[in-house]
C-alpha cells in the first residue's frame, strides 16, 4: 500500500516536472473551431492599393459627373428662362398690337354706329327753313338724336305763331308742336297789329329721327 501511494506520488511529481519544462502541455483550445488568421501585409499590399485606386476612381467618377450634371442643368434653366422671356416679350408685343387693333376696331365701330344713326343737320336746318314763315325768325336750338328739339323763336304778330304751328304740324314727319305763349314788349293791339313789333316764344318740336338718317336724304 505505502508502495502504491509512493509511486503515485512519483507519477504525479514527474508529471508536474514535464508540465512545467514543457509549457505547450498547458496549451489548451477552449474555444472550439477556433482557426487561426494570419495577415501578410506585404502579400496583400497590391490588392488594398487597386481597391483604394478603384474607390478613388469612383469617388472622381461620381464627383466629376455630378458637377457636369450641375452645369447641365444650369445651362438648361438659362436656356430655359431665355426662352420663357423671349415668349413674354412675344406675347406683350402681340398684347400691344393686339390692344392697337381693338381699339382701331372700337373706332370703325364707333363710326359705323355714327354713320348709320348719323343726322343730317344741314337737311334738317333745309327742312325748318322750308317750313317756316319768313315773319318767323329762331335765336336757339338745342335738340338730340331723338327728334325733340326745342326751338327759340319770335315773330311779327301772334297771328304769326299760330300760322306757323299749323305749318309745322301739317308736315307728315312732324309727330306733335307745343307752342308756349308769347310774350311782347308791347301790349294789347299794338302787340297784335304792329308789324315791327317783335314777340319771342318758344317751340318744342318732335318729328320722325328716321327722317334725317343718311339712308333717307
């Protein structure tokens, strides 16, 4: 027994001393599948520079081609902008032409509208003067287009002013005479006998405005 226990005690002193002269015997892998990478910086050297130059290369690529998409796009604005102020300069050229010709147009319009309600005062002063009594005399005249016309008028004798009314009226064109009551500077007979005696009043007149149209001289 004691020989056992001697020579286990050999056994494991002689195992100690070999672990201890030889280290790699404590060398344990504790993790499993563990390999072992080794980088050789001189044997890959060649491949880390072409992978540099590579991104490089790329990086220019890109850079360059950003700045020539820049400039293009730059260029397009421009040309886009001259051509969008050339068609607005167009098209306030063609506004103002556009704006000449209305209004040249509104004109021949306007004077068509004018030529064709358009009186004839010399053929109306014609036709007053044809049928007026030659003791009748007109110091005024206002009137429109529409055929009423005021007339201020004076005459001899009252006998004058009713004669003349009937004159007026007995022209077809002639719609209605209103006379106002004359006034003399003169008074009872002498008024009425006096030849040289001068009584003003007035005449509102309306005849036919077709009358004096151009289509109807």
């Amino acid at each position: 027994m004691l020989n056992f226990k001697a020579k286990l005690n050999n056994s494991t002193l002689k195992s100690r001393a070999d672990s201890s002269q030889n280290p790699k015997v404590l060398e344990v892998n504790l993790i499993k599948n563990e390999m072992r990478v080794d980088f050789d910086v001189r044997k890959h050297l060649g491949t880390l520079l072409f992978s540099l130059a590579v991104t490089a290369l790329f990086v220019a690529e890109i850079y360059f081609g950003l700045n020539w998409w820049s400039a293009y796009e730059n260029e397009r604005v421009l040309a886009t902008e001259a051509k969008f102020n050339q068609v607005s300069k167009e098209i306030k050229d063609m506004k103002s032409e556009s704006d000449q010709i209305l209004a040249f147009k509104q004109r021949v319009d306007l004077a068509d509208s004018l030529l064709a309600n358009h009186i004839y005062w010399t053929n109306f002063f014609a036709w007053l003067e044809k049928n007026t009594l030659s003791t009748v005399n007109y110091n005024g005249f206002s009137g429109k287009i529409d055929g009423n016309y005021d007339l201020q008028a004076s005459a001899d004798t009252f006998r004058d002013i009713s004669w003349q009314t009937r004159a007026l009226l007995a022209d077809p064109s002639v719609l209605s005479v209103k006379v106002d009551s004359g006034s003399s500077q003169l008074a009872g007979d002498a008024a009425q006998d006096n030849p040289d005696g001068s009584i003003s009043f007035s005449v509102n007149l309306k005849i036919n405005p077709q009358l004096f149209k151009a289509n109807n001289q």
